[in-house]
C-alpha cells in the first residue's frame, strides 16, 4: 500500500494496527459497527462500516464481514423489523407493503420503483431502521463483551485445574 502512489496517502490510515488486530475491544466494536452499518441502504453499507472502523479504530475485516448478515434473503424481514418498531414509536398506524417484484421491467425501471417503495415507507422506516440499527450494536457490542468475557474465564479454570509441576530443588 506504500508503493500504490493512489493509496500511499491513505497507508498511514488504512495500516493502524488497531484496524487489523483482533482483540476483545477490537472486535466488540467491529461486530458493534457491522450490526449498524448492516442496515444502511443499498451499497453504502461496507464503505460505511470501513469509515467507520477508521474512525473509531476497531477491527475492519470482522466489521465488514459482520454487515453481510443483511443480504437478499434477510433484507425485507429486516426493513419489515424496522418499519413495524418505526411505526410502533411514532404510533402512525401505517401499512407496510412488500417490495416491487421485477416481473418483466427492465433493471432500472426496477430499481426506480424500488427507490419509490422504500421512499413510500417514510418516517416509520427511517426511524425504526435507525432504533433497530442502534439497538443491534449495543447488543452485538455487549454480547461480544460477555462470550469474550466467558471465554476467558473458562480458560483461567482450565489453566487452574491442569495439575501443576515443580520445580526440584537442587
């Protein structure tokens, strides 16, 4: 990345070891930061996550792995989470529709009436994805904390629990 002369002004950046060291406050915070970023619309959601990680400095491969668990097959019962908590809190009373199905539209008037479905949802979306977001990291990030947590301290019983050698005195 030094040699790259497009992304030797990112290296010192890009190459924090905190970025690529995996700990247990590296990675509470990078499944903490892919669980939020996971729900960003559209394709923004790893250059989010990788902003992210910068900015925060935790982990940024488990970061951008951790915001593939929306994909295709979860997204809608994600947005469907979101819009009914959204709609819960502001207490509008709306009716969430499913997606557009492609049929026979070509890929852009697809998208445009994906865009229109999503825009249509409005403040009960924007809110709930936003709650769901939040409420997702905070759980990712101390449920990390805890299994890291556990981990530890089964590994303490098991080093305490091996029998101990001496040393002779000679």
């Amino acid at each position: 990345m030094r040699h790259n002369r497009w992304m030797r002004p990112f290296a010192g950046t890009l190459l924090h070891p905190r970025l690529w060291h995996l700990n247990r406050h590296s990675a509470a915070g990078a499944i903490a930061v892919g669980l939020f970023c996971g729900l960003i619309p559209g394709p923004f959601q790893m250059p989010g996550a990788a902003l992210a990680c910068v900015v925060f400095r935790v982990n940024l491969p488990l970061a951008l792995v951790t915001t593939l668990y929306s994909n295709p097959f979860t997204i809608v019962p994600l947005y469907l989470a979101a819009f009914t908590l959204g709609d819960w809190l502001l207490a509008s009373g709306g009716t969430f529709t499913p997606p557009p199905p492609k049929g026979d539209a070509s890929l852009g008037e697809w998208l445009s009436a994906g865009l229109d479905w999503l825009l249509g949802l409005g403040e009960p979306l924007a809110l709930g994805l936003l709650m769901l977001a939040s409420g997702l990291a905070v759980l990712g990030y101390f449920g990390v904390k805890f299994a890291w947590r556990i981990h530890l301290l089964r590994a303490v019983a098991r080093r305490q629990a091996r029998p101990q050698t001496r040393k002779r005195d000679t």
